[in-house]
C-alpha cells in the first residue's frame, strides 16, 4: 500500500470534542441543552443500531436526546402527527427521521413535514434548495463528513477533477453541490453512465457512493488521486461463514494507486454522526437567533 490512510476516526473524535465545547458555551449562554429526537419506525436491526449509535453520541456532546421508537404498522398520518408536535416543541434543534421507513409511508411526504430549520439530515427540500443556491442551508452530514476529509487532506480543492458516482439526494447530489461550492470541476456518475472506469481515471478526487461491494477497481484510479469510499456493503467473510463491511472501492488495488484513501469501516463513517452533532448545534444556535458557532 502506497496511499496514507484517511482516518474518519480521529478526525469524527476531533469534530465531537469541539461540538461539546460548544454545546456546553450554549448552555451557558440559554440554560438549555440543544436537543435531538430520533424517530424509528419499525424494527429493521441495521438502523436501530444507527439511531442508538446516534442517541449515545447526542448524550456524550451533552445535548439532549428524544428517542421516539414507532411501531411498523404506525400509520403516514401518525408519523406527521409526531413531526408536527416534534416541529412545535421548543426544547427540539433537530429532528431525524431514520431512513429507510416502511413501503406504507410516502419518505418525500414525511422529509417535507419537518421544520427546515431542525432538519439536520439536510434533506428538506428546501435545504437542497438552499445547498443548491449557496445559501446557509443544514448540510446532509455524509456528504459533508467526506468534504471535510478532502479539505483537512487536500487544503484547497479549488480547479481539482473530481467525479462523484451515484446521484442519491441524500449522497451523490449534495456531494457534487459542496464541491462545486469549493470550486472543483465535478462529473457526476450513475448507473447510466458510459465507460465509468474512463471517467474515474480522469479525476483527482473520487467520490464512490453506490452501494456495490468493491466496484471500483484499482486500474480505474489516477495515480495519486484522493478516494473517498463512501459505500458500506455487508458481504460474507471468505473463511468463517460470518459477514464483514467493505466499500464501493476495491481497497487494497486502490491503495496501491492512490495518494490517500479512506478505509471501510473507519472512514466516512465516523463522520457522518460527528456531522449530525454539528449540524444539530447549530441548528440550536440558528433557532436562538445566535450567531454560528465558529469553532465549526
Ligand atoms: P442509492 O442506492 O440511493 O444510490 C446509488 C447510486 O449509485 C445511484 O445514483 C445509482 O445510479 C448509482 N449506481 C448504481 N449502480 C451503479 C453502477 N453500476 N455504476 C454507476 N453507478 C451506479 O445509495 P445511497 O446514495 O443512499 O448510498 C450509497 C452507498 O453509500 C451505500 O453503500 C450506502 O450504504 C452508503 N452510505 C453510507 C453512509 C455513511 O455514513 N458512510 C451514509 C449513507 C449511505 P442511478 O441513479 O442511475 O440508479
């Protein structure tokens, strides 16, 4: 391996030390906790341990956290009903609705619901918007997680090729609206595009969020090039019969090729919960009429 190892880790623990700090200036300032409910519905086990992951980070940057666990069968209107109580209630910054929700409940309909300004999943429609147009918006926090690896590793990234593969709302699109935002030329890739490992081996920077298990291969890398592996894939472990986590990005040919790369697990990750806190604390100080904390 030839690539240095970007490690989500130390910089998600460093982002989480600097939230607590400014949580507890907060408290100081208001007399109050930033606060952040979760809502589960259904008991898929991959996101209950994501919405309980989320809540013991919440506690740990000492801000509040509202856990609201929902049967499956709990009805569209049930839900709204609790997003409209959770959008009134004062002692709530941000609300997260865990993805994916059962067939029988339209996500668009529920996402539209939240109060934009405690969507700090950034998935409103008008925080896309907002993203979109260069306005303060609540930034989705995978995304943004994987531009601030690229910034701590790269510094400027201004006049950079970068290509992002996969063009989800919640990944691909807001990946590419930050990175045009710092002034990079930026392809966006989809299952639909034409000769992709062509296309990879033009950037500088390359972003995988596709969600296929070691996709993209160490021949489709620029020399010297940043991979950010966004996809975290459960496949079975060749040995034992048990499963492990890979990425969208063949590692161990990347790694070879690349100049940094960030690991599964242990990369992008770790961000994407550090960048929920963030986005949660200041959500608290945006609904305080304070002014953004700057220590983020
Ligand atoms: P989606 O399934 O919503 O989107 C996948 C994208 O990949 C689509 O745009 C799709 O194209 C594209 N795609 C699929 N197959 C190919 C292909 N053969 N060639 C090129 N593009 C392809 O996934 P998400 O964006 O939600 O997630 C992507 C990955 O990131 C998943 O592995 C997920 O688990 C992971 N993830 C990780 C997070 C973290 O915290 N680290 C958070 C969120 C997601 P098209 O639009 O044409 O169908």
């Amino acid at each position: 391996m030839t690539a240095r190892l970007i490690d989500g880790k130390a910089a998600a623990l460093d982002i989480r030390r600097r939230v607590a700090e400014v949580v507890a200036a907060f408290r100081t300032r208001t007399g109050r906790s930033p606060g952040l409910a979760t809502i589960l519905v259904g008991e898929d086990p991959a996101s209950a341990v994501y919405v309980r992951s989320k809540g013991k980070a919440t506690g740990e940057a000492g801000m509040e956290g509202f856990s609201h666990q929902l049967t499956e069968s709990t009805s569209e209107a049930q839900l709204l009903d609790l997003v409209e109580r959770l959008n009134a209630d004062d002692q709530v910054d941000g609300i997260l609705v865990q993805l994916p929700l059962p067939k029988h409940i339209d996500t668009d309909r529920v996402i539209a619901a939240i109060d934009p300004a405690k969507d700090v999943d950034g998935f409103h429609p008008v925080n896309a918007g907002r993203l979109a147009t260069g306005l303060d918006a609540l930034i989705p926090c995978t995304p943004f997680g994987c531009l601030h690896l690229l910034k701590q590793e790269l510094g400027s990234i201004a006049g950079k090729d970068a290509v992002v593969i996969g063009r989800s709302n919640i990944v691909g699109k807001p990946m590419a609206m930050l990175l045009i935002g710092e002034s990079a030329t930026v392809t966006i890739a989809h299952s639909k595009t034409r000769d992709l490992p062509d296309v990879v081996r033009r950037a500088d920077i390359v972003i995988a969020a596709v969600g296929r298990p070691e996709m993209v291969r160490g021949d489709w890398i620029k020399p010297g090039a940043v991979v950010i592996d966004v996809g975290i894939n459960r496949v079975p472990a060749a040995e034992d019969g048990k499963t492990r986590l890979v990425g969208d990005v063949a590692f161990d040919e990347a790694a070879k090729v690349a100049s940094a790369i960030t690991p599964v697990p242990g990369g992008v990750g770790p961000l994407t919960i550090a960048m929920l806190l963030r986005n949660t604390v200041v959500a608290a100080h945006r609904r305080s009429g304070l002014a953004d904390p700057q220590a983020l």
